[in-house]
C-alpha cells in the first residue's frame, strides 16, 4: 500500500471507507504483475520434466526436501524463477511455452549445478533453487547471467525472485518461500525483473493477504516488514487499515500517528486517523485532519466528501460547498454526493442552487429519499410545483417513514394543501420521532375546536 493518491484503490467495510494503494514499482508507477494472464495450462510439464530430471521434487515436496538439506547452520539464498509468459490462444502456443519450459530447466540445471547448488519445482509454474553459502548480493550476478542466457537463447525472459537466510526469526522452510513473495515483488518491475526480499515483499504480500480477508495473516506480514523498515510509511498506513477493520481504533490510530510522525503530510494516514476519531465520535479531530490532508488530496473522492459532509453537519455549509462540489466533480455518478450538493446549498437557503443538484441525485436514484424531500422542501419555499413537491414528500415518507424531518415537511406541504386531518397526523409523527412540531399541532388542533364550536 503506497501513498500515491493517484493510484488509490478503496476498501469498503459494513461502516467505513479506509484508504489504501498499491505497491508500486520502483519508479513509483503501480504495474500489474504480468502484462499477460498466466494461463495453468501452459505451465512447467512436470512429467517430462520428472523423466528428464529423476527425483525431481516439486512443491511442498521440494520445500520440505530443500529446507532440509541446506540445514539453519549456514546461510544460504534462495530464489523462485518464473519464465514470463506468452498470450496462448492456440494448443500449439501453449506446447511451444511448455517446450521453453522445459529448455529454461536445462538452463536453471547447469547453473545451480556449477553453483552446488539444489533446485525443483516452487509451484506450477515457478521453479526453486537454492544457492547454499551464499548471500543475495554475492547471487546477483548468477542470476542476472541465467536471465541473459535465456534472452539470449530463447528470446524470453525469466522473473526471478531472492531470498536471504538468516532473515529475522524465519525458518529455512520460510526462506524458501519467501523466495516466492520477492518474485510477486519482482513481477510490479515488468518481465525479466528481479527483486530481493524486502520490507515491499511483505507488503504486496501482506496486500494480497488483506484483499483475501486474511486479515490477521496480512498484519503478521505488515509487522515483518516494519522490522525490516521501521520507517516506511506505506507499510505503517497498511498496518493501520487492517487494525480498523477489525474495529481496535487504538492500534489503527497508533499506526497511523507513527506514519504522520515520519511524514506529517502522509494523506492517507491523515485521512485514515480521521476516519478513526470519526469512528470514536471525535468530529473536531477527524475535521482538522481532513481539512490539513484536503489541499493534499485534491483528486481523492472519499476525502473531499468526508470533510465537506462533516463541515456540512457542523453548521458550515458555505466551507463544506467546494469540498462537496470538488468531491462530485471526481464521482458524478454518485447520487450521494449530488444529494449532498444540495443540502449544501439549501442549509444556506441558496434554493435555486440546490434544485439541479437534488434533481441530478434522482435521475441516479430515484428512491434517495432526502433528494425527494429536500427537493419537496425547495418547491415549498419557492411556493410553486407544490402538488410535485407534496408527491415527492410522500414518497419520502414512504421509504423511510422513521425520520422526523421527512414528517414535517410533509405536515406543511398537506397542510398547505388544506389536508389538515394528514397534516396533523404528519406533524404528530414528526414529534414522536423528535421533531419541534407541538406549534403546529397545537394550531390545527385549535382550528379544529373551532371549526367544531
């Protein structure tokens, strides 16, 4: 997860919007792990390869077999190597990729061979060696020959990921695998790219891990990360969103300072500490941070419509108008935020303002209840299309007949009508659900004594 807000991606829980990113490439430009799908049926031919190589392992089996033979009492490297692969629309495609398959063995063969080294198969289409004795920095070079022999031979190229042993507190057997989290790593950087096993590693895994709702698994790759780079901000925003998924605000809000206190301009851990006090009923702190992370982040919806919304219901719709215009200018789509535009407008009584917004909200959804209501309201205080507006306040109330305010604009506009028997009603219902109407109530109660009298 990066702090790139041009690349935002959103996580949307039951309550909440986090903000996150991907980890992006060196160069700061999120790229997709490969340009082509990789496509199972033209993976590595395990039994040719088992009739070329006996006693291949593959798998858990070379994983356990590996970890084994190399032992915890030297160090050692571990790599994952994947040819990239080719667009197969045809059965002979997909034979010509498993025939180069089988040549980029004999090419992984010879080198870990000279190197006395082991290698098998990491997954279906991902090869495993081990380097044993050696550190990443002195298997550079092995490995970017191997990836030139193969250019070289067979005009593709081959993604290799590294791993180092000793590593933190990980066993040989998690080495290994962690050889294949440097290749996902190594995939962001485009084909024939290679990556050493670092704190961007555990995040794209970590990444992987929380998209498949393996929350706890992802945080345990976000701390592992942060031990690796303390500092690393991305990796502390991530960290963050995890723990406000699982609703403990005070571990997401202490990951999210610890990110401010590296970069006090880090918008999504400004944005994401507002949302948590927002989600501990702190409005005035989850505002000041929104408000200090909105010139940062002009181009991000969900920080323009938080802030304008919350200044909205702090009683300043004149500041909240551009934050929410801004807002529906990146979502034009959402009925929500034009619906929000208007109340802007109609809190400071800017009617003819508000009327487009509300209009434009109904056309994206024609049962958002407040756009019906509010629009009602607008009708009303321009005193004309008042049968539309009593229409649109009725089916209001019909939608959501437990909110006040929608009673009491309809109570008006009946009575106005002269339905002074619904009106009533109306205004009876808005005062048990909290609405001031006793006023009102109060008047077309006497006018009906003294219509009786």
């Amino acid at each position: 997860m990066t702090s790139d807000p041009g690349d935002v991606n959103r996580n949307l829980t039951a309550t909440q919007h986090f903000l996150f990113s991907r980890t992006p490439a060196d160069d700061g430009q999120a790229l997709p792990p490969e340009s082509v799908p990789r496509d199972p049926a033209a993976g590595i031919p395990e039994n040719a390869l088992r009739q070329r190589y006996p006693g291949l392992r593959t798998h858990d089996g070379y994983v356990n077999w590996a970890a084994a033979k190399v032992g915890d009492s030297q160090p050692f490297t571990a790599l994952a190597l994947r040819l990239d692969a080719v667009l197969c629309r045809h059965e002979e495609d997909r034979e010509r990729q498993r025939q180069l398959s089988l040549q980029v063995a004999e090419l992984i063969d010879k080198m870990f061979a000279a190197e006395s080294g082991w290698w098998g198969l990491l997954a279906p289409d991902t090869f495993g060696g081990v380097l044993p004795g050696r550190d990443m920095a002195s298997s550079l070079p092995q490995v970017k020959k191997l990836q030139e022999q193969v250019n070289a031979a067979l005009e593709r190229t081959l993604t290799i990921g590294l791993a180092p042993y000793p590593c933190l507190k990980y066993a040989p057997a998690d080495v290994i695998a962690n050889a294949r989290k440097a290749l996902e790593h190594a995939a962001f950087l485009g084909p024939g790219g290679r990556a050493c096993f670092d704190a961007v590693s555990l995040n794209i895994s970590g990444d992987r891990h929380y998209d498949a709702g393996e929350v706890d698994l992802a945080i345990a790759e976000f701390r592992n990360a942060l031990r690796l780079d303390p500092r690393n901000v991305n990796v502390l925003n991530s960290l963050g969103v995890c723990f406000g998924v699982q609703e403990n605000h005070t571990k997401a809000l202490t990951a999210f300072q610890a990110a401010l206190k590296i970069n006090s301009e880090e918008i999504l851990a400004l944005y994401n500490a507002g949302l948590i006090y927002q989600l501990m009923d702190k409005p005035q702190k989850a505002l000041a941070l929104w408000l200090k992370a909105a010139p940062l982040g002009r181009d991000v919806f969900e920080l323009n419509y938080q802030a304008g919304k919350l200044l909205l219901e702090s009683g300043q719709p004149e500041k909240a108008q551009d934050l929410i215009r801004r807002a529906a200018e990146l979502k034009p789509e959402s009925a929500m935020v034009q619906r929000l535009m208007g109340d802007a407008y109609l809190a400071q009584r800017l009617v003819d303002q508000a009327i487009p917004p509300y209009k434009k909200a109904l056309r994206l959804h024609p049962n958002e209840a407040s756009a019906l209501s509010c629009l009602g309201r607008c009708y009303e205080l321009k005193n004309e299309n008042l049968d539309i507006a009593l229409a649109f306040c009725q089916q209001s109330v019909e939608i959501m007949p437990a909110n006040g305010r929608f009673q009491l604009r309809l109570g008006r506009l009946l009575r106005k009508s002269g339905q002074y028997e619904k009106a009533l009603a109306a205004f009876k219902k808005a005062e048990a659900l909290g609405e001031d109407a006793r006023d009102a109530i109060l008047a077309l109660e006497d006018r009906d004594i003294h219509k009786a009298s």
